[in-house]
C-alpha cells in the first residue's frame, strides 16, 4: 500500500487540487444565488436570452414588444 502511494502522489494531489477548485466553484456559486447575484456579465438589455434567463423579470417599458410605434392609441366615442 505505502509502495502504490509513493508511486501514485502526484495523481492523488493533483485531484485533490481540482476536488478543493471545484467544491470552491460551487461553493460560491450558491452563495452568489442565495445573495440575488446574477452569473451575468451586464444587463439584459443586450442579451439574446433575455428572456429565457430571467423569466420571472418584467421587460423595460421601452422595448418595442411592449410599445409598438406603428399603431394610434383607439379613439374615443363621444356622445351628446
């Protein structure tokens, strides 16, 4: 067994090394998550997948899918 070891430390340090990365990695993701941070690099303005990231967040009133330009406002009956 002392003889595998001896043979095998460099492997067996090397994994631990990424074990200890990767459970860092995790570690910080979650906390990030629990913090409301987001794994985006800016806004959603941008974003192709604005929309399917971030589901639960309303668009900005100035996109054009919630305020076409094209159509007039209905017009109100007036009655005497």
């Amino acid at each position: 067994m002392l003889i595998w070891l001896q043979n095998h430390i460099f492997t067996i340090l090397i994994c631990a090394v990424l074990i200890a990365f990767f459970g860092w990695l995790v570690y910080t993701l979650i906390r990030d998550r629990k913090q409301g941070k987001s794994s985006c690099c800016g806004g959603c303005a941008g974003c192709a997948m604005a929309g399917h990231c971030h589901p639960h967040t309303v668009k900005p009133a100035d996109t054009p899918e919630s305020k076409p330009e094209d159509t007039a406002p209905p017009a109100e009956e007036v009655t005497v």
